[in-house]
C-alpha cells in the first residue's frame, strides 16, 4: 500500500487545492481532493474504504485542516524548489 500527498498552489496560498491518493499494487484506489471536500472511491475496494473514511467525521476533519498544516506550513519551504524551477 501506497500514500501519495499533492499540494497545488495557484497565486501563491491564495487558493491551495490537496489531494491526497491511495495504491495498492501500482492502482488507485482511492483519493482525497479538498475541492470536493470528501473521499472518493476509483475501484470497488476504493468505494468502500471512501465510505468508510467518509463516514468518520475526524477523519475528514484531519483531511480538510490538512490544507493550512501540510500545504500552506510547508509553501515558504518549497517554494524556491517550485517557482525558479520553471
């Protein structure tokens, strides 16, 4: 199983968009977009494990804050690795 985290910045942190995606044997299965707002599943497997992480309201809570802690914590880091290398 594999874990893939996105962070995709527009006008700088002004608009910050998350996706987080979920493998299992080199296919998605599932991911988190932040613009949904909610886990969505890509296979049978995926759909039901998006139900479940759907239905857990901590666990999309800790999804949706995952913007400021993971995306917007980190863009002053990144940033010099992301802009100038154009």
């Amino acid at each position: 199983r594999m874990f893939k985290s996105e962070c995709h910045f527009i006008n700088g942190t002004e608009k910050v968009r998350l996706v987080d995606r979920g493998f299992y044997n080199r296919e998605e299965i599932a991911r988190y977009d932040s613009d949904v707002g909610r886990y969505v599943g890509l296979t049978p497997f995926g759909e039901k494990e998006a139900r479940n992480l759907n239905s857990n309201p901590a666990i999309l809570e800790d999804a949706r804050n995952a913007v400021d802690t993971y995306c917007r914590h980190n863009y002053e880091v990144s940033t010099p690795f992301l802009v100038e290398r154009r």
